[in-house]
C-alpha cells in the first residue's frame, strides 16, 4: 500500500467515531497501526470476528459523513494482560461512553469480552479516486405497506386553524 493510501487509512479511521465492520456499525480506537475492538456481554455485537481471518472496514468522512474509504483488515484475538491487549484496552476505555462499571471496566472485559485488532492489508478496495459508480445502498425490502395516499381533502383548512388560534 502506498503511503499516502497507508496514511488516509489511518486518519480517517483514527478520526471517525463510528466505523462499519463487516456492515455492522462499531466504536473503535486506533492503536499502534491497526483498529481495535471490544465486543461481548454488555459491550456491541461484533459478527464474524471471533473466525479470524479477515473483515471488511468502512470509514465515513467527518465532513461530508459519506463513505471515504474501505479496506480489508486481518483479525486478531487480543489475549486478556498482554502488552497489546492492555494498550488496546486503555484507549478504548478513553472511547467508552456511559460505562456501567466506571473505571473497572477493563477488569469485567477481561473476563467476559473479547477485544480484537483488525490490522489493514493491502490496496483499500475503496478511497478517493476510487469509488464505485453505485451507492451501496441497499435496497428496500418489498412489502404492501404503505404510507403514501392522498391527504384529506380537509386537513389543509383544519392545519391553517390551528396556526390562527
């Protein structure tokens, strides 16, 4: 990856407070090059992590909150007391907000969660200059519900009533 490339992965991802891992939106911190993750009891559901292997990150711009670049991270588990694990647990407990345990809080995720590191392989499949012509929305789910129909014939007098009184 160049490092101009290398460089926007991680300022963006540094600078976002909400990423989407494998399209699930997550909290996150940046540490020592590679995105870290806490997920478990009490914490966000993380899907297809504790595999291994590889997820799908997208970033969104702080500016225009679009999408500005997507990448492929290599997933690890961080063991509980290692040297990573305890860096990785220090800045997101900074990023924790309304923790129920307070500054216990990396205690209980020793126990019961499990924090991950997602390091950036290779070229982002997305970044500027380098977008897909589609918007990657998904596309709504069929169904007869409905909420569009015709507003009474009434309602723009009763509305103008209300405005007088």
């Amino acid at each position: 990856m160049s490092d101009e490339l290398s460089a926007l992965v991680e300022e963006a991802t540094k600078k976002s407070g909400l990423v989407w891992v494998n399209g699930q939106a997550v909290w996150h911190a940046w540490v020592d090059g590679a995105l870290v993750l806490v997920g478990g009891p009490g914490e966000q559901p993380l899907p297809g992590l504790s595999e291994g292997g590889t997820a799908t990150v997208v970033v969104r711009s702080r500016d225009k909150g679009g999408r500005l670049v997507s990448w492929q991270g290599a997933v690890s588990l961080l063991a509980p007391g290692g040297e990573p694990w305890t860096a990785a647990a220090a800045e997101l407990k900074t990023k924790r907000l309304n923790s129920p345990d307070g500054e216990a809080i990396t205690g209980r995720w020793a126990r019961e969660c499990a924090l991950y590191r997602l390091t950036p392989l290779g070229v982002p499949a997305e970044h500027p200059g380098a977008m897909p012509d589609v918007s990657g929305a998904a596309a709504p789910v069929p169904t007869p519900a409905t909420t569009r129909r015709p507003i009474p014939a009434g309602l723009p007098r009763l509305l103008a009533r209300r405005r007088r009184v």
